[in-house]
C-alpha cells in the first residue's frame, strides 16, 4: 500500500467528511455558550452586587444600633448617678441649717441611767423630742438647753457598728450630754416627766 491509498482509507474513515455525522450547528452552541456566560456572569454580578450592599446597610444599621445601645447605657448610668448624686443632696439638704451635729460613742455594756449630777458634768446638756430616726442618725428638736448650746436642732450620729447603749425612738424625749462634740455612754437617757421636772428645777428652767 502506497501512501496515496493510505490517505484515502484514512479520509474515507474520517465522520466529520461523510455524510453519516450531522454537520454542527456552530451557531446555536456559540449563541448557548454567550448566553449562558452572560446569564452567569450577570446573576453573579447582580448577587455580588446586592449582597454587598445589604451587607453595608446591615453593618450600617448593626453600628447605628449598637451606638444606641450604648448611648442609652450611658445615659442610664448618668442618670442613676445624677438621681443618687440627687438623693445625697437631698438628704444632706434635709439637716436644718445651723443644726448641731454630735456623734454617739458605741458601747455594749449596759449603764444605770445617770441622773442630774452625771450628766450636770457635761459642758454640752439639753432636753430633746426625737424627730426622726433613720440607721444610726437620730435627730432631735430641742425643748430646753440647760448647757452648751442654742441650735433648735441637733443630729446625732453613730460611729461605730457597735450597738449603743440607748436606742432612740422617733417621738421619745431625751436628755443627751456631749463633750468636744462627742456624746459618751452612759451621757443619755430616756426622760420621763419626773426627769425632766427634776433638770429644770436643777439648771432653774
């Protein structure tokens, strides 16, 4: 076989020039091939597209409320303050001006109750109505100074977490003494009518 009839068996072996293949439809696969590259691309830049922007108007709307949030955190914690910085000027504005203010020595013992030639010794002595008792302030009105003093009003405080000698009563009347601004244990006492009969009498009051 010489290489004429080799090259005859191979192009009559050849579908693409027999009439057996179906010619190729070029122009539909070409038409396919674009319309489906762009339909892909599109679809994909248009979700690219939206993705991207719901992302920012997300992130966007996730900032502008976590500002919020924390604005009105900030703004709760401002007003607490405020109100509790409010409520310390209130209660120091509640002591009348010009008011004595004396602080009570704790003590466990127990005292006899001391009489007119015990607390006659303190340079500070009044009788007083307990007006108000809150914790471990109890504020008087005075009903008669008999040494030491001229404020109408007078606040005694606690010092210590020890429980005192006296517990005061809202409405109870009392005969307190004090010294350097201190009122010691055993320098108070619950007056009834005789006690404070026999004090007036004492200091001609």
């Amino acid at each position: 076989m010489n290489d004429d009839e080799l090259l005859a068996r191979l192009k009559s072996a050849d579908p693409a020039l027999t009439g057996i293949a179906p010619p190729p439809d070029i122009d539909r696969l070409v038409e396919d091939t674009l319309n489906t590259d762009t339909a892909l691309q599109s679809a994909t830049t248009a979700a690219g597209i939206a993705t991207a922007g719901w992302g920012r108007r997300h992130l966007f709307g996730l900032a502008a409320a976590g500002l919020l949030v924390l604005g009105g955190v900030a703004g709760g914690i401002m007003a607490n303050s405020g109100s509790s910085n409010g409520h310390s000027a209130s209660a120091k504005s509640a002591v009348p001006a010009g008011a004595l203010r004396l602080t009570a020595e704790g003590g466990s013992g127990k005292c006899m109750p001391p009489g007119v030639d015990t607390l006659g010794k303190y340079p500070t002595l009044f009788e007083g109505t307990a007006t108000s008792v809150k914790g471990s302030t109890a504020t008087f009105r005075v009903d008669r100074w008999f040494k030491g003093g001229d404020a109408e009003t007078v606040v005694l405080t606690s010092d210590t977490e020890v429980s005192e000698t006296l517990t005061y009563t809202e409405g109870g009347h009392y005969i307190v003494g004090a010294k350097d601004g201190f009122v010691p244990m055993c320098a108070a006492i619950e007056a009834s009518p005789e006690d404070i009969a026999k004090f007036r009498q004492a200091f001609g009051s």
